[in-house]
C-alpha cells in the first residue's frame, strides 16, 4: 500500500484499532502488540490467556459493529515518553516500542534521521500507540465492508526466539459490495487453484519420493507443455531468434567470471566437484549463451543483431517454505533469450521484443498488462560500475519511450547486471503475474570478453538484452491454469475432443474412423468406448473440461456426422463430420 494513504488505507488502520479494542473487551488482561493495515485488509498481534478459533470471529465482529455505530472519534495525542510509559505500564509490547521510539528508533528498529514523535489514537476507551492515518469516526467504517477472514501464529518481531503471538486477518473494504466481490473472488481463486486442478485433470504430481519443488507431469500435463513452448518457439522463429542448446552443468568458474556466484550463489544447487573441478546444476542461461557466442568464431558487426533462445531446465535452491505448486519450484525451464546487439541497435530489438510479447501475450487473453521498468537504486546487490548503469538505463527508457510505453519506474529491483523492464499482466480474477521481462545489459559480455569486430576494425563489445516471454514453463503453466480455470481453449487443450458411441458394438467402428481421421489431421482425440452409460460419458468429459464431445448414434453414422456438445453443456446438434473439422481448425487457427 505504498503512496499517501488513501480512504481506503484509513478505513482498514481504523477497522484494526475497532478489532483491538474488541478483543480486549472479551479479553481485559489481553496483552496486544501491532495492528497495521495491509493489502486487502489488516491483522492485530495479541498475546492472550487463551486460542482464539474462528468459533470466536462472530462475537467479535459483533462487538465491531457495536463500537463503529457508536461514531467515536479518532483523537490524536503526543505524548513524551514518560507518559506513554506510565499509560502503557502493563503492555510489555507497547513498552519494548516505546524504548524504541525513545532511543531514536523507526518502526523497523532502525535509527531514524529525524526526530521520532511518540503519539497515540483513541476512540471510546481504547488508546493505542499509532501514528495515523485515521477515518474522522469509527461510524465512517462500513459498518457491513469488512470480515474477519483467519487466525494464525506469529513471532514477536518475527524472531523466533520471541513469544509466539496471536494474529488475526481481516479484510475491510469501502462498501458491501467491494467485500462481496473480494470474497467471491477468494472463492473462484480457490476453485482455480491450480494444484488442485492439476490433480483433478491429471496434469501434474509431487512426490516426497522425488523431491519437493520438483513437479512430475503426466502425459496431458506433458502435451501442455509442448503445446505452450512449441508455440513460443514458432513465434520467436518468425522473430528471428535462433535456438539452442547448452546442457544443465556448468564449471562455477564462469559464474565467478560473469557475477552470478558472487550475487546468486544462495540460489544455487551445492557444488559437485570432479577432482579439482566445482560443477553447478545451471541456475540461469546468459553465461552460457555468452560462452557459445565465443566459441563460434569471431563475429562481424553485420552478423548482429545475433538472437539466442533456449528452453531450458534451470535449477533454483528455493527455501523448501518458500515452494507452492508449479508457481515455485526448484527445477524450471525458461523461454530464455539473449540477443548480442550493438548500442545502435537497442531500440529496434527493445521493438521486436515488444511485439512479440504482445502477440504472445494476446494469444493468452492477457493483453491487459502493465509495464514496471525496474531500476539499481541505492541499495541491493549490483554490479559496481555507474558508468554502464546511466548508459543502459538511459537506452531502456529511450526504447520504452520510442515505442510510447507507459511505465512505472521502481528502484532497487533491477537484476545485478542492468535494469530490466517487467511485464505484469492480469488474469481473469484481475490478479497481477510477473511474466514477460526485457534486461539491458552493459556489465556481462565485458567480463566475460565477448566481443564482435565493428565496422572501424577494431574490437568492439555487444550490449546484451535477456528477454523471455513466458517466464518458465512451469510457472506460466500454473497461471494458465487459473487464468482459464482448467478450461483450455481449443488450442492449447490437451484433449480437444472425446468420441463417445452411444452402443459400442453398433456404433464402435465408425467412431474409430472418426477418431482416425481427426488424428490425420492432427487432433488430440479421445475415444471414450468404457461400459459407462453415455450420460456418464458427457459428464466425465465435462469435469476434465474437454472442449468437445462427439456423440454418435444411429442417425449420425448412417449419415457421416457427429452429435456435438460443448463442455458448458452447449448442444450444437448433428454436423457433418468435415463441417466440425473445419470448426475446429478455424478455432485452433485463430486461437479463438
């Protein structure tokens, strides 16, 4: 929630203070800590004489809504630390803030610059140590727009070694209908879930027997993989890129020549070492990219723009807490790109890069999307040379600029070589994905002493623009998964169609023939010909989202068609079997 505090912020920092003082209502010796708002809503910490359950909430937020109808006002106090002793002289947390404030400290215990000013907020009998901002009365929270949502356990300070805490989540909003709405789409988001669809349609396991963070995919869940990169690898062919191929281990040598180990090296798989050889399970591609530029022989300018792509398995060693479904994994494989350019030539590659993202992004149905361009600022992990970071942040911003991109710039969260420009496309909950990212990059061919001839003779280095699309494969997957709610278009659906005879002996063979002569023309055809009744059939199709099911009876193989029926329960009729092929592969043609 970063900016000035909106309406918004001052209602949720509000309903906060309202919980507390509801909580201390049922529980008068409740020691309490912090309260702040949050994106979607606020928590309080207490430290109580007993577990609160969601068995609890409906008291609560009963006493909420007492306390907001009453329309106390929000006064603001100072206080010296003196006095903010003595009013707090049984709240052990208050006290260990107020030292804090008194030695100069901010909210994070860092020492602050300016003068740190001790103040409370009331309303009716409940005064907390806060700084603000507040709505003008507790009536001006919606007395219907808010929701206690969870309960869970949280360190003092989130150190471990401190009492653990009780923390309880809520959400507020401005009105009921923006609760409702952010509840429905709690809902939808879970029936999205991704892991549990995965399992549901059969796409993709974990196993402790293979490993945490290392997903096993199931030939449906395989065929969606090769559907979505073999369509990116089409699409960056007619771009111009070239692909290949660099295997999964690399000496940690060229990782110290390139940066990575110095700046990466936690993220890394340990070390394999082969007598006096360190190897690394590959963690990233532009070392490696840079490697093979070299390898090939000395290169002429007019051989650049030269365009590298690879999709490749990368390995991450993610904190085992930190994985979650496909969305986080520790192996990965990347639509990674790197195209060796001269300064000149920035701005037309930042255009190329451009477009292909947008078709790509548009054959998704995620063409809302914004661009973060992400900059060194003062503090990080960066390579040291400022000279290189003013030039290739000056030329992304002139790209954006050229191609009329509306930006947001964000210091601190650039990569360590150069400043990158991020993608964040909404789904179809609205939710915002990191996909796509565009990375100019001054720093690595120079320490790794990848150069090109110019056209003066002499020796010249190439700027380096990463690109990828998509992300990884697996991340993207889990999106896509959410984004459509297992409900794949027909093109990119692992079973675009199931044939189900009504009578397996009367009706068997023409439905092979269909199924044949769908697969000639390359679709993934099922042939459902279980002892199932046919309405069972329809209905085991609908569940795995299958895009179309062909029923055939007497009438249809007497007459050479097909009975259609969508997933949603659409029935399209009777159609002959070349007008649903010619449906069909308009629809996958046009990615409709």
């Amino acid at each position: 929630m970063a900016g000035a505090p909106d309406q918004l912020y001052r209602i949720r920092h509000s309903a906060a203070h309202v919980m507390a003082q509801a909580v201390r209502e049922i529980f008068p010796d409740a020691l309490i800590a912090i309260g702040p708002p949050i994106d979607d809503g606020f928590y309080y910490d207490f430290d109580l004489p007993r577990a609160i359950t969601q068995d609890d909430f409906a008291d609560i937020e009963t006493r909420m809504r007492r306390i907001i109808a009453a329309k106390h006002p929000f006064v603001y106090r100072e206080v010296s630390a003196a006095e903010a002793r003595t009013f707090f002289h049984d709240q052990p947390y208050k006290i260990e803030l107020i030292d804090g404030l008194d030695a100069g400290q901010d909210d994070n215990g860092d020492t602050s610059k300016e003068k740190v000013v001790i103040s409370t907020y009331r309303q009716d009998n409940f005064e907390d140590l806060c700084r603000g901002p507040h709505v003008a009365t507790t009536g001006d929270i919606p007395v219907d727009g808010f929701k206690l949502m969870s309960v869970a356990g949280a360190y003092w300070r989130g150190d471990e070694k401190r009492p653990q805490l009780q923390r309880i989540y809520a959400t507020a909003w401005a009105s009921k209908a923006e609760l409702d709405h952010y509840l429905f789409q709690l809902e939808e988001a879970k029936r999205r879930d991704h892991r549990r669809l995965g399992r549901e349609l059969n796409l993709f396991y974990f196993s402790e027997d293979v490993g945490a963070g290392l997903p096993l995919f199931t030939p449906k869940g395989e065929m969606l993989r090769y559907l979505m990169e073999s369509y990116v690898r089409e699409v960056q062919t007619r771009y111009g890129y070239q692909h290949v191929w660099t295997g999964h281990l690399v000496k940690e040598t060229l990782y110290h020549k390139s940066g990575h180990y110095e700046n990466y090296r936690d993220s890394m798989f340990p070390p394999m070492v082969d007598g006096d050889t360190i190897f690394r399970l590959k963690p990233m591609n532009c070392p490696s990219h840079m490697t093979l530029f070299k390898e090939m022989g000395r290169h002429s300018y007019r051989e650049l723009p030269m365009r590298f792509a690879e999709f490749a398995t990368l390995y991450r060693y993610e904190d085992s807490g930190a994985l979650s479904g496909l969305t986080r994994v520790r192996s990965l494989t990347q639509d990674d790109c790197h195209v060796f350019c001269t300064p000149d030539q920035i701005q037309a590659e930042f255009s190329r890069c451009l477009q292909l993202i947008n078709e790509v992004l548009t054959a998704y149905r995620l063409s809302d999307y914004r661009v973060r361009l992400s900059l060194r600022g003062n503090e990080g992990k960066f390579v040291k040379d400022d000279d290189k970071w003013e030039r290739a942040t000056a030329a992304l911003k002139q790209a954006l600029d050229a191609n009329g991109v509306v930006y947001e710039a964000v210091e601190g969260e650039a990569a360590f070589y150069g400043p990158k420009a991020d993608f964040l496309a909404k789904d179809a909950l609205g939710r915002e994905w990191q996909l796509s990212t565009v990375q100019v990059d001054f720093i690595q061919p120079e320490r790794l002493g990848v150069e090109y001839v110019g056209e003066d003779g002499q020796m010249h280095t190439p700027v380096l623009i990463h690109r990828a699309v998509t992300g990884s494969t697996e991340r993207f997957m889990g999106v896509m998964i959410e984004h459509y709610a297992g409900a794949f278009p027909l093109w990119l659906a692992p079973t675009q169609a199931v044939i189900i005879p009504i009578s397996d002996e009367k009706h068997g063979a023409y439905a092979q023939e269909v199924q044949a002569k769908l697969a000639a023309l390359g679709m993934r055809v099922e042939l459902n010909m279980s002892r199932d009744r046919m309405n069972a059939k329809i209905r085991d199709a609908q569940l795995q989202k299958i895009p179309y099911m062909l029923i055939i009876g007497d009438r249809e193989a007497s007459a050479g068609a097909v009975a259609v029926r969508t997933r949603t329960g659409t029935d399209l009729g009777a159609l002959a079997v070349d007008d649903f092929i010619a449906r069909a592969q308009l629809e996958i043609s046009t990615k409709a």
